[in-house]
C-alpha cells in the first residue's frame, strides 16, 4: 500500500487495510449493440467470498491528467475499497476515454449500466452481492439502473 492511502485511509477514519490487491486492467466489457466498454477490476487478493461495487464514471480512464480531479480522486480512493474486501469494478462511460462509442449524457446509461450488471453476475469471483458507488453523474448512472 502506497503512503498517499495510507495517509488517505488515516484521513477518512478507515479500519485498516486487510488485503492486498490484484488489478486487472484494461477489460473490454461489450454492451448488446457491439461497443466496448473500458473496465478496470481491482480485487482483495483472498479466496474468501467477498462483495462488489460497482462504479461507473464519465470521469475515469486510463489517460486521467493530474488537473483531472475527478480521475485523481478515483485513482486515490478506488484502492481503498479492494483493500478492505470488495472487489471494484470500476467503468468509463459510453464514449469517454477509452471507452468505444459517443457520448450522450443520460442516454445510454440504464442499458449500458444493467449490460455490465450483467457482466458482472457471470465472473466466478462475484459472490452474489452487488452495490454501486458515487456522487453526481456516477449517482444518475446508479438510480438509471436501479429504475
């Protein structure tokens, strides 16, 4: 665990780390209509059971800057889960970065977001609980699919 979380973790008051994490990066998740959407999954390295967050962003991709606050913040907090027990799956938006297809804001986002529900239901490491984590358009693309 690098300083930065450790310090972030102090910060937020959080128990403390319990596993180490493995990162599968770069996965293509396919929507129904063919596009290809960026998928990182970072995990807690444990044959136990253990649950999943879902979080799907506009602002998240592989070439976040340092003046992108929004990818800075996932970049520092996402770590933070999966070393705590979750697996986190966390998703660029139709469009964005590196993520195939146009992006049109509020769109796409119940078929794209239950496509990756899908997805997320048929990995051997998902144990049956799913939630999903964020603030402003990660929260619209959460209340897209839980409508």
């Amino acid at each position: 665990m690098s300083l930065l979380h450790t310090l972030l973790a102090k910060k937020l008051a959080l128990r403390p780390a319990l596993y180490p994490i493995g990162v599968e990066r770069n996965l293509r998740v396919l929507m129904p209509d063919g596009v290809a959407l960026r998928t990182d999954h970072l995990y807690p390295r444990t044959n136990a059971p253990c649950p999943t967050i879902l979080l799907r962003s506009p602002y998240y991709g592989a070439r976040w800057s340092r003046s992108d606050m929004a990818g800075l913040l996932y970049m520092m907090l996402v770590p933070l889960f999966a070393q705590r027990g979750y697996h986190v799956v966390v998703q660029t938006t139709r469009g964005r970065y590196d993520s195939q297809g146009e992006f049109t804001p509020c769109c796409n986002e119940r078929e794209d977001g239950l496509a990756t529900v899908n997805w997320v239901s048929q990995q051997l490491w998902f144990n049956g609980s799913l939630g999903m984590w964020g603030a402003s358009y990660d929260g619209l693309v959460q209340w897209a699919v839980a409508g």
